[in-house]
C-alpha cells in the first residue's frame, strides 16, 4: 500500500494530473452515455406494450394532464424564487469581485436547478405512460406487470444517475480547460457549490409534490373508505384522479429531483475532500470512475429482476434483492483494483465496501420494519383490533425503533472508513489546521457515501416502479378491469412500499455521510478565508447555540410540512363531502364525479404551501452565520444533521409501515376491507402519509441544502458576522 501511495503521488505531482488520469476523466461523458442510452431503450420498451381499452386510455390521459398541468405551474413558481436568488448571488459575487463568491456559482446554481427539475420531469412523463400499460400487462401476468412498471422504473434511475454524471463531466472540463481551474482544491471547492441549485430545486419538488399528492391521498381515504365504505381508487370518488396525479409528481417527480440531488452532492463533496486529502486529481478521479462502474453494475443486475405467476410478496422482494445485491456485489469486486490503481489504497477500497454493505443493510432493516411480510407490520396490523388510537401509537412507536439499526449502522460506516482510509485520533495540528491523516478519514467517509449510491441506477428503478403499480391498481380499478388484476397490481404496489421505504433509506443514509462531508469542507473553507483561528469545540457555547438551532429547523420544517399536508387534506375533504351530497346519482354510478376540483384544490394548496418550509433551509442557515458566526454555523450543520437523520428515518419508515399494515389486513386478515379493523388502518395509513412521502423524505435534503447554503455564503458570513 505505501509503495503504490509513494509511486502515485511521485506520478501526480511531477505530472500534474498525469496524461493518464486526463484521460480518464472523459469516462465520466462514457458513464452517462451509456446511462441514458439504456433509459432510452427501457422507454422504448415500455411504450411498445398495449395501454389496454379505451376507457385505460381515458383515465391515464387524465392523469398526465393533471400531473403535466400541476408541473407547468410548479415550474413557474420555482422560476421566480430562482430568479431572486441568481440575482442576488450575481451581485454578492461580481460585487465583491469573487472574494466572497466565486463568480461560477450564480451560473452553476442555475443549472443545477435546471438538471435536477429535468431529471425528475422525465421520470414522471414515463411514469405516467406506463400505468395503463403496467395495468393492461398485469391482466395478462404478475411477471409482465412487474417487468413493465420496472422498467418503467428503470428510466427514472438512469435518467438521474445519467444526468448526474453529464452535469459534473460539463462541470469538470469547462473549469479545468475553459476557464484554466488548475489547482484540484480550488476546484474541487467551485464544484461543491454548484450543489446549491440541485438541492434547492429538489426540496421544492418534494415538499410541493408531497403536499399535494398527501393532500388527495388523505382526502380520498378519509371520505372513501371510512365515511363512504367505497374502495380505494373507485371513480366515484371525486378524489381519486387526483391521488393518481399525486403519486407521479410526489412520488416520481419529487423522487428523482431528490435522488437527483443525493447522487451529484455525495460526488462533489469527495471531490473536496480528496483535494483536502493530497489525493489531488485522482481523489477527483475515484468518485467518478466508481459512479461509471456502478451504472454498468445496475445494467447487469436489472436483468434479474423477474418473478413467476402467483408469486408470493416474499418472491417478489427476493427478486427485487437479486437485481440489486447482485450490481452491488459487482460494484465492489470492479472497484478493488480501480481504488488502488487510482490513489494506491487499500484502505480506501474498504471505505467503499463500507458504503455498499451499509447501503444494503440499510435497505434490509428498512425492508424488515416496513413489510407485511415481517413481524413488526404484522404486530402493528394486529393493534387495529383495538381501534385507530393504538395503531396510531404503534406505528410511532415502530419508526421511532426502526431508527436504532439506520444510525448504528451509519456510525459503524464512519468508523470503519475513518479509520480505515489513513485517519487518526489526531485531528487538529499545532497550527490549529486539520492534519493530513484527518483528512484522508475524512475521504474514506466520503467515498463511503459514494459506495453507498454507485448503484442507484438499480436502486432508484425498484423504488419509482412503486407509484406506477399503485397508478396501475387505480386504473384497474377504475376501469372495472377483473378483480384477480387488481390483486396483481396490489401485490406490486405493496412491495413498492417497501421498496420506496428503502430507497429513501439510502438517500437519507447518505446524506448523513455527504452531510458530515459538507461541513468539514464549511469548515476548511472559512478557516482559508479568516486569519483567526475559530474554535469549533462542542464546550464552545456558540457551536452549542447552533446546534439547538439546527435541531430546532428540523422540528419547524416537519411541523411546516405536515401543517400543509394538513391544510390542503382538509380542502379535499370538504370537497368530497360536497360532491356526495350534492351531486345527485355519484353513489349509484350514474352522475360522474367533479375530479377538475379537487386536482385544482391540490395544486393551489402544494404551491402555496411549499415556498415557506424551502425557504427556511436558506433563511435560518444564513441568519445564524451572520449573528453567530461561522461557528455558530457548523453548530447548526452538526444540529441539523443529527436531528435530521433519525427524525426522517423515524417518519419515513412508520408511515411505510402503517401503508403495509393497511394492504396486510385488505389482503383478508382482521376481517379485510371494510371491518372496523380496515377503518382504523386507514386512519393510521393518513397519519403516516405526510410522514413517510412529505416531511420524511425532504429532511436529507434540508440537510444538505443547509450545508451548502452555508458553503456558498461562507464569504459573506466571514466578513458580516455579529459575534
């Protein structure tokens, strides 16, 4: 291990980069090209199959209209708050000349934001194509409506880790040769800050698409199943469209802008730490060879996926695991001699398989928590016998237990790869500067966070093929289609309830290790930009302050979210009502429901609820710098991420668990749909809607987002602070 550390170092520096390490960074274009070549090929393939009878093609019409309609108006929205904000970071940059803001970042904040709404919008037009088709294909067998909705999957996942790459390769080689960045830390630094937009684009994406998919979901269950008795997704209910509208923007268009932002920040925090590292270049290189591989890896494992005709949930799920075990174990034997041929240790190549198995045994618990075919959904579904008051305290109670095994096992990640890549107990020099070996732990940790997403071309796939099954059910449905279909696309739905709950798993799993990547590269940035030695120790009474802040943002974030779901829910809720009562002949099938009015009542509510909780994750952080101080500031970033972590693995894992609790007991146990038991699951399953779809998932990116707001006004904070 020293003597190929000695020989590449010797290598980079007497060659800068080394004509072979230049090279080798164009494997970055290869890696997305081959990524969105193969979504292409999966839409293609999708888009070959039947969307059944005219009346299939009626309803999935409907549902891409209302999604599109819903999109156009979010876009706009998003537009002007982008606008704003560009305009403000044009002025702090050219103002003061680059010294408090590289003038690159107004420019790559634009798109970022740009890529991570692309990335997402082109899931959501797949998706809803292929929910008819997932539908018609499920009437013909579980494996042909499994294939459909996965592929359908599939080109949400390699969209986003296909543009992902292509944004940091474009990135890369106009500051490298353009613009003549030649130093790999003052680079490395620019590319960290292009993360902003991605971050910000994505948080307004999944609070607005998870206000308004949450709103028509509860609204359309309160007043369906428990006060009317009808089945879920029934056309009579005049909510029911627009909970199909939901699940592909919330879903689908909030998930892949989401991951979107998980995947490229993950990347570009290791950009700087290998920088910070002495790895230079190849540091750089590592995180996006490993990407390359993980995309080829998800290639391969995808072809696994398939089941046979009534299949258990227990198969399916082993099928869903072949696919994606198999890319990471792929993953890792590829990466051990690219790791040691790159930066020359081993160390590192044990970072990396930190990442991977963590990543998988996050997905495990998150599976063993949240599945029905496992003890607690089980126990959970059995305290429904008791009513609404009890299933509502045991799903609490399960999610917050189900956040024991996520954080040990983000903690033993740390460790192992602190430790592991070359760190020490040392951490500060005399000088007061981070050592070398802390910084190289501190590559280990980050490229641990790249290990642990290197395969969400695969990941992502088995999660977006969820709201497609459950768009299929309610076609299906609403189409009369026969009931064993039905049962076929709830089979595919409940899995992918479990499947969702370990995608955002892994998403947040890693945004705990780009987090604490993010504010160590806070940390060494304004330390660089201030000759006073700050003192970031936790007995400092202003590291406390903001870490009592950042706790307290994820609590206000959550409260604003779940408040928005809440308000919009209950505009449904009176709607619905109405309709009942005073559309005469909707209960007898011969009045056709308002559905207009409660997609319209879903987007006024989304877009007018979802700009407060965004602009929290840029207010508070900037605030808190300009009072406190940059220390105060990695108080808040230590608070936040803490904070953040087990309150979104808490939420997002109860409210898969109570959605699996209520399928279980539809599936025939405690008397199925429509006994006492299957109304009080459906309250259980409204209270964790917003849980597990609205606030849950957008806390890994406030995470995120705060540290990169940070990062970006890191100037500013140096030279304004108060304290």
């Amino acid at each position: 291990m020293k003597a190929g550390s000695i020989y590449l170092a010797s290598f980079c520096n007497n060659k800068g980069v080394g004509k072979l390490f230049e090279n080798l960074f164009w494997l970055g274009l290869v890696g997305a090209a081959i990524a969105l070549i193969f979504a292409v090929i999966q839409a293609k393939k999708v888009l070959s199959f039947s969307e059944g009878t005219e009346l299939m093609q009626k309803i999935a019409s409907n549902i891409r209209t209302g999604a599109n309609a819903y999109l156009k108006r979010q876009y706009t929205t998003v537009a002007k708050v982008f606008l704003v904000v560009f305009i403000v970071l044009l002025a702090i940059a050219f103002g003061s000349n680059g010294s408090m803001l590289s003038k690159f970042t107004p420019f790559a904040f634009v798109t970022g934001g740009i890529w991570s709404m692309l990335a997402g919008f082109i899931g959501m037009k797949i998706a809803t194509s292929s929910n008819a088709r997932t539908a018609q294909a499920a009437s013909e067998s579980l494996n042909r409506g499994l294939r459909v909705a996965f592929s359908s999957g599939s080109v949400m996942g390699f969209t986003v880790v296909g543009l992902g790459l292509l944004d940091i390769s474009i990135w890369y080689f106009l500051l490298r040769y353009a613009f003549s960045v030649t130093d790999a830390s003052s680079l490395a630094n620019i590319m960290v800050m292009n993360g902003m937009g991605a971050s910000f684009m994505a948080l307004f994406a999944r609070v607005g698409g998870g206000i308004y998919t949450k709103a028509a979901d509860v609204g359309a269950d309160l007043v369906g199943k428990v006060e009317a008795g009808i089945p879920e997704d029934d056309p009579r209910n005049p909510a029911t469209i627009a909970d199909n509208v939901g699940d592909n923007v919330g879903d689908v268009a909030g998930m892949g802008a989401d991951l979107y932002e998980s995947y490229v920040g993950s990347i570009l925090a290791t950009f700087a730490l290998g920088a910070a590292a002495g790895y230079g270049f190849a540091g750089m290189l590592l995180p996006m060879i490993l990407a390359v591989v993980g995309i080829v890896c998800s290639i391969l494992g995808s072809f696994l996926v398939k089941t046979k005709e009534n299949a258990t949930q227990q198969s399916l799920l082993k099928s869903l695991r072949t696919g994606t075990y198999t890319a990471a174990v792929l993953s890792a034997i590829a990466a051990a001699p690219l790791t040691y041929f790159i930066v020359g240790n081993w160390g590192v190549y044990i970072a990396i398989l930190c990442g991977l198995i963590g990543g998988c045994a996050i997905g495990y618990f998150t599976e063993y928590y949240t599945s029905d075919t496992y003890k607690p959904t089980q126990k959970l579904a059995d305290a429904s016998e008791t009513g609404s008051a009890t299933i509502i305290i045991g799903g609490i109670s399960l999610g917050l237990k189900s956040t024991l095994a996520s954080i040990l096992i983000v903690g033993a990640a740390v460790m192992v790869s602190y430790y592991a890549a070359g760190g020490t107990g040392a951490i500060i020099d005399a000088a007061g500067a981070f050592t070398p070996e802390f910084n190289k732990g501190l590559y280990g940790i980050g490229i641990a966070g790249v290990g642990m997403l290197s395969t969400l071309g695969i990941t992502l796939a088995t999660d977006a093929y969820g709201p497609v099954a459950d768009n299929a059910g309610g076609i299906a449905e609403m189409a009369g289609l026969p009931e064993e279909v039905r049962e076929r696309t709830d089979a595919l739905d409940s899995l992918g309830n479990t499947t969702a709950a370990t995608g955002k798993g892994f998403a947040i799993g890693s945004a705990s290790l780009t987090a604490l990547a993010l504010l160590v590269s806070y940390v060494n940035i304004v330390q660089e930009k201030t000759s006073e030695v700050l003192n970031f120790t936790l007995t400092s009474p202003t590291v406390l302050v903001g870490m009592f802040i950042g706790a307290m943002l994820v609590f206000v974030f959550s409260a604003f979210t779940m408040s928005a779901v809440q308000t919009a829910a209950q505009s449904i809720v009176v709607e619905v009502r109405r309709q009942f009562r005073e559309i005469a002949g909707i209960m007898e099938g011969k009045s056709d429901p308002d559905y207009a009015a409660c997609v319209s009542l879903c987007t006024k509510g989304a877009l007018h609820e979802m700009v407060a909780p965004a602009l929290l994750a840029i207010i508070v952080p900037i605030v808190t710098g300009v009072v406190l101080g940059p220390v105060g500031v990695v108080g808040l970033l230590g608070g936040v991420s803490v904070t953040g972590f087990a309150m979104a693995v808490f939420m997002s894992n109860a409210g898969g668990a109570w959605d699996n609790a209520k399928k279980y007991i539809e599936s025939g146990h405690h008397g199925g749909k429509g006994s006492e038991c299957h109304k009080a699951a459906v309250v259980g399953d409204t209270v964790g809607d917003p849980f597990k779809d609205t606030s849950g998932p957008s806390l890994n990116i406030l995470i995120k987002l705060c540290s990169t707001v940070s990062i970006v006004f890191s100037g500013v904070v140096v030279v304004f602070h108060l304290l």
